[in-house]
C-alpha cells in the first residue's frame, strides 16, 4: 500500500509543479490586478493633504448618478453593437469574395488585409484627413456633387459614427483572414456535393457554410467585442472623446479619470464595471453559443 | 438503348491534355467500369458525364438528351463521392434528404423515400447520428441512400470503396452490385482496382493516359486483351509480357502471324496458364517463391526476363533450381512489340 500512496502523493506535486509557472504568471498579472482594482474603489483617492480612507460603496454610489458614465456606456453600446456585426459580416462577405478562383486575387486579397497591418495610430491619422471639413476627402466628393460641407467629427450626431465606419475598416480585414482559413478547411467535395444535389448558392450557404463557419465565428466575436471595449487608441487622435463626450468610450472615460483626473480611486470603480460587463458577454458566449456549435 | 453516351471528349487543362477522343456508351440498367492507374483520366470522364467540369470540345448524352451545356443539378445524375461529401454538422436522416430539401420536394414524399432507403440499406438506427459517429461502412451506406431517395436513373460512383479496409470493400462492392440490379440503376462506376471492376461490372473501360484502351466486357478484357497494356493491367498476378524468341515461340507452340518478324512480337501469358514441365519447355532460373496458401507464386528468370507463374498449393523450389516450363498455343496472346496492340493468329488465344 505504501508505495501506491507515495505514487499518487508524487503525482499531486507533479501536477502542481507543472501548472505552477501559469498559475504565478496568471496570479500576478490578472488576478492581482483585478483583485487589487476591486479593492481600491472601495477607498477616496488620497493626495497630500487628504489620505486615502476606506469609504465603502460611496464610489459605486457616485458611479450611480454620473451622467457622463451613463452616456460613454451608452456610447460603448452603440460602438460595439455596430462594430461587431458589421465587421463580422464584412469579413465573411470578403472572404467568401476571395476564397474562389477570380483574377487578381492576390491583390485584391492584401488591399483587404492592408487595414490590419496599420497601427491604430496611423489609421486614425488618415481617417482624420477623410472627416476633415472643407478639404477633406469626403467633404471633397461631397462637393464634387454639390453638396455642402460637413464637420463629421465635431458634430456630437456623426463622431460617434464616423468612429464606427472607421473601426469596422479597420477590423473586417483582419476577421477575415480567419474566415478564410476557415473557407479553405472545407473540403470541395462536399461543396460538388451540393451542386449535385442541386444546392443553390444560398441555401448550400445557409445549411453547410454558415454552420461550419460557427466555430471561426464565436473566435471572431469574442475577439470584436473585447476590441469594441479595449481599442481606443484613435480617440486619442480623432475626438478625445468629444464633442461633449459624444464619442466617449467607457476605457477612454477610465483613461481619463485615472491619467488626467487624477481619480485613481474612481477609475477603479469604473474598471470593476468594465470587468463585469467583459466577463458577462464572455459567459454568454462560451456557455450557451458553444453548445449550439458543430466541431469537426 | 444508351443511357449515358460521350462522344469525340477531349477535355485538356492549358497544354496538358487530359483526356482525348473519348467515344464510351452505358447501357441503361448496367454497370459499367472506369478502370485504369492513377492519373488516367476515369475520374475526370465521371466529372465530365456529373457536370463538374466541361469538355474542351466533345457532348454528353444522357437518356437521349445532350447535357453538355447542362449544370449537375439538370442531368438526372447522383453521385457517391470517394470521401463521402457527408455534410459533418448534419444528422444521416439530414444528409439522404439534403438534396430532395433543396429540391423542393414535398415532405410526406421526403418521409416516404428516406423509410424507404433507409429499409434497404439498414441505416434505421442510424438515422439520428451524425457522420462522426459512425463507421467507415455505415457513411458509405449514407452517400448510398442520398442516391438512392434522389430517385434518378443514373448513378455515379468515384472509387467509392477506397477507403474501406479489405473485408468491408468486399462486402460493400456486393451491395452496391446487388442494389444497382434491384433499382435497375444505370452506374458508371470509378476504380483503379481491377478486382473490383472484374467482379462488379458489366462492362469495363480500361483508360490508360487519358485515352480507352479497352471497352468490353470483363471475359473480354481478361480472355482476349486488345493491349499488353490491358494484359498486363487485369488479372492478379499480372499477365507476362515477354519479349518473343525462337526459343519460348517454340514453348508455346503458336503458329507465327505473316508479316511479323519474331522479334516486333511481345509474347503474353497468364502466370496461372504456365505450367511445369519434365521434358519440354524451356528452361528458367527460379529466383524467389511466395506461398500464397492456395497456391504458389514462382518467379524465375530466362536469360535478361522475369517470368511470373503460379502452381496450385504448395511448392518447395529451393532458389537457384533449374525449372522447365511450357503452355498451351491456346493460351498465348502475341502484341505488336511497335503498337502494344493484340496480333491474331490461326491457332491462339480462346475464339470467342
């Protein structure tokens, strides 16, 4: 009996000792930091003269009846309910465009992926030159057919959208690479199959592509939505959020409050929230949209 | 009547041509046999006759009607593909009725022919699990049924046993056999087994770079092969091809054909027609045995030839021994050593 108790004893440490280099980095850079963020807006943010005190839920309280809160949540809503569709289905139609034998497929396929490649900054750049009013780029084909010139980014009614435009630009390209990836696993016999059996394009779509793309399609929504919360590098350049945080995103709010506020304590809170809301999409999704899914 | 006709098909990809001259008919309710090695152009005759590809000049006929212009979907054809082409996410009741959803077909009909193929092809249990779940055997018996509830005349089968083991292949092949008699379905069927051709067909084409060697039925092909290609290509272990000297023209007694010098000959002769002889014949080298259990297989040389042969049960020739071997004129095939083509004479090959 020993030696059997001292096996399974050995194996325990084993296993421990083999998953202990992820657990230290996963502890120290996402638990902690969660765990310390929750702690900190329970308290005031101290400065020289005032120390910081334990001041319970007051922060969420505060969180409570802020309008801007309200407004960048409502704005991150709008944001990522046009993003993430959109850019999926632009990806999808783009890659479906591509994955047949048509001329010019290679450039047409890295003028798609040329988006990606860019860094957000520079991205952000040349949609400023787009948006500018007066010799913009669409203020210049807007005059061509007569029309007036517009202020796209300051109007509080277009800068949020025009982010929008910009960011599903900016996304699509990349989602679609794993859409064709994804396109180019599946094997033609099934699509001669189809023909065959007389499948019109749309319902061999509908029954056999689409099902067979949901895998790569949770992948890409997960990944669009952490991004519609995560991206705001081209606020810093476009809007900064303005005008009247009309294009305000929840992490720019944070940004600010922390970084130019100087209200870590509140910035704290507001990250809690912007944890909470992350971890409930991802729940949904893995825990109900993975059910309904076919893995090959 | 031809159910299936192609005529003058050439089908070439930029300067690589394909398949060239190709004149084939398929009787209606047979089964006939694409047969030849890889890259011979059966599978891409079958594509042609489905619609997957187009000829580069040539038609297609099918049940009368020229399908050249036609899509897949237009010919009256089902197909069994070598993979299978099941749809993974489906369930097999989902897969046999993919096609007739996409049809329209109305679903007291649907309900009816899926009880229907599903009877005939025991998939009952089945019908509920995915591809996934199911043996090699089993989705083969799926693509059956969705050509079996499309209802069409004619079926189409690209080596649809290839990915079965040997025991399942065997059972299989019977099926489909029996099933094509019993619907009275007109197949072509693909394959580069020449086992399964023989037992399966009712006629056999043997395509060889991408042209018809021979179109006959399989006593044909095996009796009285047009080709050494055909000679050498059906029957297991393959025929002997040997070139023709006074001496083995002598062994088999054959009367000499006119205008042909004794060397533009090729001689043929099946290894189980090669007997073992005291006296006559003439004379090899054996250079290695295989026991087969029923019988034996020698092989031996004969100054630069290898000769194959088989004797019944088993045979203990030490490697070295001096054999003499001889057959009957009845069963030598001659070739022109030029043309590969067959060369008749006064007292050769079994007159049919």
């Amino acid at each position: 009996m020993k030696p059997m108790l001292e096996l399974r004893y050995w194996n325990h440490i084993n296993g421990w000792l083999l998953v202990l280099p992820a657990v230290f980095m996963i502890g120290l850079f996402t638990h902690y930091p969660i765990g310390s963020t929750i702690y900190h807006s329970l308290f005031s943010t101290g400065n020289a003269v005032h120390p910081s005190v334990y001041t319970g839920l007051e922060n969420y309280s505060l969180l409570m009846e802020d309008d801007i809160f309200w407004k960048v949540l409502k704005n991150n809503m709008i944001y990522s309910m046009c993003t993430v569709p959109l850019s999926i289905a632009f990806a999808l139609g783009m890659a479906l465009l591509i994955n047949r034998n048509i001329k010019g497929r290679f450039l047409v396929r890295m003028s798609f992926f040329t988006p990606t490649v860019l860094p957000m900054i520079a991205v952000a750049n040349i949609w400023l030159f787009f948006y500018t009013p007066e010799y913009g780029l669409f203020d210049q084909v807007s005059h061509f057919f007569g029309g007036s010139s517009h202020n796209w980014l300051g109007d509080p009614n277009s800068a949020l959208y025009c982010l929008i435009v910009m960011v599903i630009w900016k996304e699509a390209g990349f989602f679609m690479i794993f859409y064709l990836a994804a396109l180019q696993q599946l094997s033609p016999e099934l699509r001669e199959a189809g023909v065959v059996e007389g499948a019109g394009g749309w319902y061999y779509f509908k029954r056999v592509t689409w099902p067979l793309l949901m895998p790569t399609t949770l992948f890409i929504t997960v990944n669009a939505v952490v991004n519609s919360f995560k991206l705001v590098d081209h606020l810093v350049i476009m809007t900064k959020g303005g005008p009247d945080n009309a294009s305000s995103l929840l992490l720019y709010y944070i940004y600010e409050n922390a970084f130019s506020f100087w209200d870590t304590s509140y910035a704290a809170t507001l990250t809690v929230v912007l944890v909470l809301i992350l971890a409930i999409f991802t729940i949904i999704q893995f825990a109900v949209v993975e059910k309904r899914i076919h893995y090959q | 009547m031809s159910a299936i006709i192609l005529r003058d098909i050439y089908k070439s990809w930029g300067s690589f041509e394909a398949l060239s001259n190709i004149n084939l008919g398929c009787e209606e309710g047979k089964l006939l046999v694409l047969l030849g090695p890889s890259g011979c152009g059966k599978s891409t005759t079958l594509r042609l006759i489905a619609g997957l590809e187009t000829p580069t000049s040539g038609a297609v006929e099918i049940n009368g009607k020229d399908v050249s212009n036609l899509p897949p979907v237009k010919r009256d054809i089902s197909m069994v593909f070598q993979n299978y082409a099941l749809f993974p996410h489906l369930t097999v009741a989902e897969n046999i009725l993919f096609g007739l959803k996409a049809r329209k077909v109305s679903k007291p009909e649907r309900k009816k022919r899926l009880k229907n193929a599903a009877d005939i092809l025991g998939l009952e249990e089945f019908l509920h699990r995915k591809p996934a779940q199911l043996s090699g055997g089993q989705r083969q018996r799926v693509a059956l049924g969705r050509a079996i509830v499309a209802q069409v005349p004619v079926c189409l089968m690209d080596e649809p046993l290839s990915n079965l083991d040997a025991k399942l292949r065997q059972e299989m092949r019977q099926e489909i056999r029996s099933l094509q008699q019993r619907l009275g379905m007109t197949m072509v069927y693909v394959t580069h087994d020449q086992v399964e051709a023989m037992t399966i067909a009712d006629k056999i084409i043997l395509m060889n770079d991408g042209g018809i060697e021979q179109h006959g039925t399989p006593e044909d092909l095996y009796n009285r092969p047009a080709t050494a290609f055909t000679g050498s290509f059906i029957g297991n272990p393959p025929m002997n091809i040997l070139k023709s000297n006074p001496e083995i023209v002598a062994a088999c007694g054959v009367d000499m054909p006119e205008n042909f010098a004794i060397s533009d000959l090729l001689i043929g002769v099946r290894p189980e027609n090669i007997e073992v002889s005291k006296n006559s014949g003439f004379e090899i080298v054996v250079s290695a045995t295989e026991y087969l259990g029923a019988d034996t297989l020698i092989v031996g040389r004969s100054n630069d030839q290898s000769i194959t042969l088989t004797i019944k049960g088993k045979a203990t020739i030490p490697m070295g021994e001096i054999i003499r071997i001889g057959w009957s004129s009845k069963d030598t095939h001659l070739f022109s050593a030029s043309t590969g083509k067959r060369v008749e004479t006064t007292n050769m090959g079994e007159q049919s």
